[in-house]
C-alpha cells in the first residue's frame, strides 16, 4: 500500500501574526482589547526594527526609573549575567517579597544615591 499525501490549500497554512481564535471561544474577561486580525501585520510592519536600537533620553531613563511599580510602559532589559549571581538575586527577591524588576529599581536607585548622582 502505498500512502497518499494530502493536499495543502492557502487556507491550512499559519502565518505568523494571523493568528485568531475560533468563532465559538469565549472571550477574555478584563480590560485587555483584542487586535483584529486584519490589523495585525499593519501594526508589525509600522514597527522600525531598529527601533530597539535608538538611545534613550537622560530624562526619559530616570523618569522610568522614579515611576512606582506597577505602572505602565514596561519594556524589556535583556543581558546576560552568571548563572550564581542570577540565583542570589531571585532568592534574595523571594525572601523580602520583591518582584525582579522592583529588586532592580531599588538596586539602581540606591547605586545612584551612593554615588551622588
């Protein structure tokens, strides 16, 4: 017996950022909006890719730094540091009840001070 292969159509192929849910699933209950489909690759493509890569204002650092936790305009900080330094700074943030990024403000913050910056 030999086997057959099925045929693909336009419609069985995922594209990335097209993406949507089924007709019948239920929503999400909170303030979070979702983006239709068709608005998707609009907004991917307004985005500059080297957007990561422009340097950020002095005034515009501290004032992220002086905002309170849980304010909004969270952007990621990636860089690499060693696996034993990572773990003393997750167990020391789990033993005084600190998220990483609080832990890391108040780090900042006080390096600052001693500083006199």
């Amino acid at each position: 017996m030999s086997k057959k292969t099925a045929e693909l159509s336009a419609s069985l192929l995922a594209v990335k950022g097209m993406a949507a849910p089924a007709a019948d699933m239920p929503g999400r209950a909170g303030p979070a909006t979702a983006v239709a489909p068709s608005q998707a690759p609009v907004e991917a493509a307004s985005r500059s890719p080297s957007a990561a890569s422009v340097p950020v204002a002095a005034e515009d650092s501290v004032s992220e730094v002086a905002a309170a936790p849980g304010e909004g305009n969270l952007t990621p900080l990636n860089f690499r540091i060693s696996a034993t330094f990572r773990r003393e700074f997750k167990t020391y943030a789990a033993r005084h009840d600190l998220k990483l990024n609080e832990l890391l403000r108040l780090s900042f913050e006080a390096y600052r001070i001693q500083r006199g910056d």
